[in-house]
C-alpha cells in the first residue's frame, strides 16, 4: 500500500463557487455606500462589526476551546488607546488602526498569563484582566472616570466621507479577517488548535506546540476584537469605559456563535446576521430583548449545540468551505 | 488601617458564603456556574420582594426562600445543566452565562432598575456599632454576617465529614466514575449540590442585601468576588474560601482606605498575583497549600 495512489485534494468545486460568490458579494458590497442612504451604511457598519466579533470569538472559544469573557478588555482597549493617540496629535483615521495594533500587541504579555490557565479560570481571569484594564483606564484624566469621552476628531470631516470611509474600514477588516481565520483554520495552526482543545496532553505528545498554538489564536482573536472596537468607535463617536469595556459584548459574541453554529466557519455569519436582524428588530424593547437573547443562547446550548450551520449542515450535507483535507482514491488505480 | 483590616476581615466572612456554594459546585460538577452571583442576587430581590411587600419578618422570608431556592438549583441540574454537561466544559460554561444575562434582565423587567437594600427593614442594626479602644468601631451587622459564615462553613464540615450525602460529595469530587462503580448515583448527588449551593446562595443574597445595596446587575461582579476568594483560599478547601475571602476583603478594604476605585482593583490584583504564583510551580491549591507548606508538609 502506497499513499500515492490516493489523491489529496483541498478545495470542491462547490467550495470554490462559494469563494468566488463571496468575492462578488464583497465587490459589491464595497460599492454600496454610493447608492444605500446615510443609515443603511451606518447599519450595515454595524452588521460588519458583530460579524467580525463573532467571528474572531468563534475561533478562539469555538475551535481553540479558549472560553474568553473578558474580549471586551480588547474592545474597550482599541477605542481608548485611539483617544490617547489622537490626543497626542495622531490623525483620527491612522490612529484608529494603530490603536487595534497596539491592543492586538498587548495580548502578547496577557497571553503569557492567561493561557496557562484552563476552562473556568481561565474564563474569570480574562474577565477579571479586562475589568482591570477597564479600571486603569478610568484613572486616565482624558476618560474622567465614567464620564467618558469623545472621538471628536473626526467631526473634522464631512459626515457622507467620514460614514463612508467607516463603513470600508468595516467592511475591509471583516473580509480581512474572514480569510485569514478560513487560512488559519485550513492550516497546520488550525488542527493543532482544535487538537489541544480536544486533549492538551494527547496533542502535546504528537509534537504539537501547544502554547505557541494558543497564543497565536489568543492574540490574532484579540487583534480582530480590537479592530472591531475600533471601528465601533468610529461609527459610535462617544467612549463610555462602562459600555464599551462592558461584558455585554461577550453576551452577543456568545449569543451570535451559539445560534448560529459554534465551531463552524459559516455559523458566526449566519448568527451575526441573526443578531443584526434580531437587535433591528426588538431592541426597543429593552430589558426583555436581552433577556430573549440569554433565554434562546440557553434553548440553543440545550437543543441544538453546533447551532443553526449545524443543522444546516446536515440538511445539506456539507459545509460551503472545505475545512479539510480530501483524500480521493486515484480514478486511473493501477492495480487493485 | 487597623480599622480597614477589621472591616475587610469582616467581609470576608460574606465572600464565604457565596465562595462555599460556588466552590462546592465547581467540586462535585466541574463546571464553573457563572451565573452563582446572579442566582444570589435574584435571592436577595425575592427577600426583599417577601419583606417590603408581604412585611414578611426578615429572618421567615429567608427561611421560606431557602427550599425554594434550592428547589430551583435542583430543577437547574436536573433539566438545564446535567443536559449540556455531556459535551465537554464548553457548553456548561455557555449555559451558564446565558442564564446570567436572563436572570439579570428577569429581575429588571419585573423589579425595575431601582436599587434595593434589606437595609430599611433591619432597624437600627443597619448602622448600630460596638466601640472598642483606639478609636475603632466595629459595625454589628458584619459582624452578625461573620459569625453566620462561620456557621454555615462549620455546617457544611459536618455535612460533608459525616452524613452519607457529604461522603458521596467528597467521593464523586474526588472520582466521579469510581464513586459510580461504588454504587453512587452522581447526577442525584450533583443535583443535590446544586440545590445545596442554591441555599447557602439565598444567605449570601440576603447578607449582601443587608449589608448594601444590590440592583440587577450586581451579580456578574459578585460572581468575580466569590471566584477570587475561592482561588485565592485555594480551589477545593472549604475552609479556604473563608480564608481567600478574608484575604480578598482585606485587600479591598485597604484599597478603598486609598482611593473608592482601587476597592476592587486591589482585590483583582491579589488574585492574578495569587493564580500567578501557583502557576510558577508552587502546587495546584492556593493559600490552603501555601499554609500547608508552611507547616512543612506538601498537599
């Protein structure tokens, strides 16, 4: 028996025709801000935002097992440091960007802690680091405590380009980071992470770097979290430590992912644009909508844990990317 | 200072409370309830509901809370978290935040956003206060809360060192499978430590209630406290929970004497540094080894 008669095949047709609908539909979309309406564009900003949360969330709760509460310590992160920066004379746009670097950066040292730590732990400490943060930067006089600030800066230009150029920024981090998770997934990083999540020791005996693994999930995770408070901040202008270092962020994160297919690559999208709907929808009614929204994350941990993609999924019998490897045996075999 | 210390010691005798009914989940059911502070607070609003509204006596309303309450932790084992159990921590985990963000919004929707406190139905226990030398007066209602901590932990000992639930508790903690093989029905006792947790829940609900005020979203960081008692007394010691959450106090207590902010950033900053030195090597359990070592002796 020899491996090569076995043909090893990492894309389908239909996950290629998925590939290139999404290229249309994104082309697309980038040219939208030309014919929608102001609140179109700031709406569909918003959609960009929770796709990109959920996303990043998914792959490192989902397929890393890192069960962050505490993301929001990246999402407040961003969108102060963009106010220190801007502060200290930085262009709005620039310093927006630079903001999610540097709080992507900041990872870096969290992960040296945090990762040692495991399932529940792990969950209260990056809640505790990010309360933390939140704390410390309450103390900056820029903040005011829970006054807060604004990104008033970017009043300096006219209200179509600044929604517009907010809008691409969204738009282009969301797509940005649809690839590369799709690329990490595919690659050795992505089995590796959903192999420690599974069994740590197992996959640190078959040579898995297990720590290296994680961290390069914790902190690309942590980068798109802040990309996205980033962009929250532009569209939003004002800065309230309370909210945007606010552990509602993880609710939704958790909500979009569980509805729409934890540990899948379409389910996020498929939650996020549940969440969108759901938030245009009932949010008026307060309270009770975010109640609804704990009551059904619970009805779908019960009933249907892989989430509406899951069922999907075996609907249809297969996902819309190739997550995997195919191994097909050779049409033109030699000898049986 | 002096006066903080004391202050600090004393609330970590509520800390307990709450730590003991989490720490006693997280043994027996390896899942981290994070909604266990949410689940005192809803305690604390039906206390409240019982007293200001049917003018219920304080200490009838806790009684009649505690069956119902531990009931509810039972129904939660049984029909909510037993379920989600199966598939590794991850669903646990979820569930039980998801609880947290219903329960929170729950007592929002029917009790409003005002806060509440027992603290008008309790006379002049509220404020009243031994003096004692140096200037130091020591409020008497902490002080009603340490001795009932005391209670409670001193309690649990008992039940679990010598009743037959206490022993198959301590054995499914231990091995969950090898207390099966022997003849214990684990989902039965991992359902009446729920309800056992949901009880002590009511206590510190009620306490917390007394001793300040609590509104629907006190929960999620008393969730916080409690976990950081229990890691800082060390994670499966019931007599650590007391002893992190007198630590945990201390700390605050002394960050608050500084500035109002560093109340609770004293107390995080204690428990990275202690989750930060157990992680260098020096054992799994918290400040019961560290004591431990101490004496000499190795958990």
């Amino acid at each position: 028996m020899s491996v090569s008669r076995f043909q090893y095949e990492r894309w389908t047709p239909a996950g290629l025709r998925t590939v290139w609908t999404a290229a249309v539909v994104l082309a697309a979309l980038a040219a939208a801000p030309i014919v929608l309406p102001a609140t179109a564009v700031e709406k569909l900003t918003t959609l960009w935002i929770y796709v990109l949360l959920a996303v990043v969330w998914n792959l490192l709760a989902g397929f890393a097992g890192l069960v962050s509460v505490g993301q929001q310590a990246f999402f407040g992160l961003s969108a102060y440091l963009t106010l220190r920066l801007v502060e200290w004379g930085l262009n709005p746009w620039l310093a927006l960007v630079g903001a999610a670097f540097i709080a992507g950066a900041i990872a870096i040292p969290i992960s040296f802690y945090a990762l040692k730590l495991k399932g529940g732990e792990f969950a209260i400490a990056t809640w505790v680091i990010a309360e933390v943060v939140r704390i410390c930067v309450m103390f900056d006089p820029l903040v005011q405590g829970d006054t807060g600030n604004s990104l008033i800066a970017l009043n300096a230009y006219a209200p179509d380009l600044r929604r517009e150029v907010t809008y691409w920024l969204g738009l282009a981090a969301m797509a940005g980071f649809l690839v590369l998770t799709f690329r990490v997934l595919r690659s050795k990083i992505g089995s590796a992470a959903q192999a420690v999540r599974d069994d740590e020791e197992a996959a640190l005996s078959v040579g898995v770097s297990v720590m290296q693994t994680k961290r390069i999930i914790f902190v690309l995770a942590a980068f798109g979290t802040a990309l996205a408070g980033s962009i929250w901040l532009a569209s939003a202008i004002t800065f309230l430590p309370r909210t945007n270092f606010g552990v509602q962020w993880t609710v939704f994160m958790l909500f979009m992912v569980l509805v729409g297919g934890l540990r899948t690559f379409e389910g996020p999208i498929l939650g996020a644009l549940i969440f969108f709907v759901l938030q245009e929808t009932f949010s008026s009614y307060g309270v009770w909508y975010l109640f609804g929204l704990g009551f059904i994350a619970i009805l779908f941990a019960l009933a249907l844990p892989d989430g509406l993609w899951g069922l999907i999924r075996r609907k249809r019998g297969g996902d819309l990317l190739p997550m995997g490897t195919l191994l097909k045996q050779q049409a033109s075999g030699q000898d049986a | 200072m002096l006066d903080a210390i004391i202050q600090g010691v004393l609330l970590g005798g509520y800390y307990a409370i709450l730590a003991a009914g989490l720490s006693l989940m997280l043994g027996v059911t390896r899942f981290l309830n994070l909604a266990h502070g949410d689940l005192a607070v809803l305690a604390a609003y039906l206390v409240i509901y019982l007293v200001a509204t049917w003018h219920l006596p304080i200490v009838w309303a806790i009684v009649l809370m505690l069956p119902v309450m531990g009931l509810l932790g039972w129904a939660l084992q049984a029909f909510l978290f037993a379920r989600t159990m199966k598939g590794g921590f991850l669903l646990p985990l979820l569930t039980t935040f998801g609880l947290g963000a219903v329960i929170q919004n729950g007592i929002y929707g029917v009790f409003s956003s005002d806060v509440k406190s027992l603290g008008n139905f309790i006379g002049n226990l509220a404020w009243a206060s031994w003096k004692l030398p140096f200037h130091i007066s020591v409020g008497k209602l902490p002080v009603y809360i340490f001795v009932a901590a005391v209670v409670v932990l001193v309690s649990l000992q008992l039940l679990l060192s010598f009743t037959k639930l206490g022993r198959a508790m301590r054995a499914t903690t231990i091995d969950e499978e090898a207390a099966e093989l022997s003849g214990i029905d684990a989902r039965r006792i991992q359902r009446a430590t729920v309800a056992i947790a949901m009880v002590l829940a009511v206590l510190a609900g009620a306490a917390l209630a007394m001793r300040s005020l609590v509104n629907p979203y006190t929960g999620p960081t008393q969730l916080i406290f409690a976990f950081e008692a229990v890691v800082i007394g060390g994670i499966g010691s019931l007599w650590g929970t007391l002893a992190g959450g007198i630590v945990l106090g201390i700390a605050q207590s002394l960050g608050a004497k500084i500035s109002p902010q560093l109340f609770q950033l004293f107390g995080h900053i204690v428990f990275l540094a202690v989750l930060w030195w157990r992680l260098k090597g020096a054992g799994s359990l918290g400040l019961a080894n560290f004591l431990r070592s101490l004496k000499g002796g190795r958990a």
